[in-house]
C-alpha cells in the first residue's frame, strides 16, 4: 500500500506545481489589460492635446480670414465715400467703416493673443509626444516580457503535463479514479491525518475509529468532511531499519 501511495503522492505533486503555474500566469492576462490601458490613457491624453491645438488653430484662421474679409469690405465702403449724394449718408457709411476697422483692430489683438496661446500649446503637445513616447517604451518593454512569462509558463506547464502522464500510469486505477474526481474541484487531494485524528485538508477532526483504522492499515479511506483522500502519516514513512 506504501507504493501505492508514493505513486499517487509523486503525481499530485506534479499537479501541484501545474496548479501553482497556472496560478502565476493568471495575473499576466490582467496585467497586460492594464499596461493596455495605461498606453491608451497616455495616447487620449496626447490626442487631447493635439485637439486642443487644432481648435486653436481654427481659431486663429477664422479670425483672420474674418479680418481679410472686414477689410475687403472697408476698402469697398471707403471707395463708395466719394458717391454719397448726401453729408448724412456720408457720415453713416464713415460710421459703419470706422466700426468695421475698430472690429479689424480687436481681431488682431486677439489673433496676437491666440498666437502665444498656440505657442504654449505647442509646447504642451511636444511634452505630451515625449511623454506619450517613453510611456510607449516602457509599456512595450513590459508586454514583451509579460508575454515571454506567458510562453515560458505554457512551455513548463506542458512539460509537467508529459510528467504527469508519466507519473499516473503507475497509480492505482481505483485510486486515480477517485483522485481524479476531487481534482475537478480542489487541490491537493490527498492529505495525511495527523494526531489527534485531524484532516489536513479541511482541519476536521475525523471518527476515532476511522483514524485508528488508517493508522493499523496504512491504507487510505475518504474524509467524511471534505471527500479528500486520507491516509495516517505513517503510511509514507520509511519503514525503521531493522
């Protein structure tokens, strides 16, 4: 029975290395989701600032296609002056071009204005790229490597799923049948009941006469708590030298 023991807990160690490999690599997923996100905040807020750049911009082109516009019109009315039949009509055409030019004049100093406002947001734009570019770097060296865990996780995993293979041929079919069946739902398996009769898979306490049985056997059973295959300690000792 002391074989067959050894057999099952040479495989359950393998499932457990398995087991704590997947665990690991579970957390690559989400932190790949994470540099993902960090590269797409640091883009939006790049795009953010290239918009604004860009309103700007169209800003200061309406404004002066406005100003072309205002004088175009000036020069029409100013060469209309000297057709105004009338001193009343006169006036109010030299009013309308004397507001015309004073509306020119507040257009410029506020294209003068945009003109440094842009030239900040220049700069605002070039700090973003440099920004965005190192977070570029950086996020891309992390994904390479993240995902070269990943591959190297994958690659162990299926060298100790040959392992397993291996190791489960020499387990007893009845045993890796019931091994089989807890494995779907927890790990490890199979565990010791130590003194006073405690399951060290659920620290239950399991019946006397069921402890004394594995003890006098060294054989296995089921633990009435939580269904994991059980055995005294004493089973997988080595025997005392005679």
């Amino acid at each position: 029975m002391r074989e067959k023991l050894k057999a099952l807990a040479t495989l359950q160690q393998v499932d457990l290395e398995i087991a704590a490999l997947r665990k690991a690599a579970d957390i690559f997923p989400k932190q790949l989701t994470d540099l993902d996100k960090e590269l797409a905040a640091a883009r939006s807020a790049l795009e953010a600032e290239r918009a604004r750049l860009a309103d700007l911009e169209r800003q200061k082109g309406n404004l002066q296609q406005s100003i072309t516009d205002e004088k175009d019109k000036v020069r029409k009315w100013e060469s209309r002056l000297t057709e105004q039949r009338s001193t009343r009509e006169y006036a109010a055409l030299a009013r309308e071009i004397d507001i015309a030019k004073k509306a020119n004049q507040t257009m410029a100093e506020e294209v003068v204005e945009l003109g440094k406002t842009l030239a900040t947001q220049r700069d605002a734009v070039k700090a973003k790229e440099q920004e965005f570019a190192a977070v570029q770097d950086r996020v891309g060296g992390q994904v390479a490597e993240l995902k070269q865990k990943v591959t190297d996780a994958d690659a162990q995993v299926k060298e100790l799923e040959v392992k397993r293979a291996k190791a489960s041929t020499v387990v007893d079919v009845g045993l890796l049948r019931r091994y089989d069946t807890v494995r779907k739902k927890r790990l490890p398996v199979l565990v010791p009941v130590l003194a006073p009769g405690t399951c060290q898979g659920c620290n239950m306490n399991v019946p006397p006469q069921l402890y004394n049985t594995l003890r006098s056997t060294l054989g296995t059973d089921i633990c009435p708590s939580c269904h994991r295959i059980i055995y005294a300690s004493e089973a997988l000792e080595a025997p005392a030298a005679r």
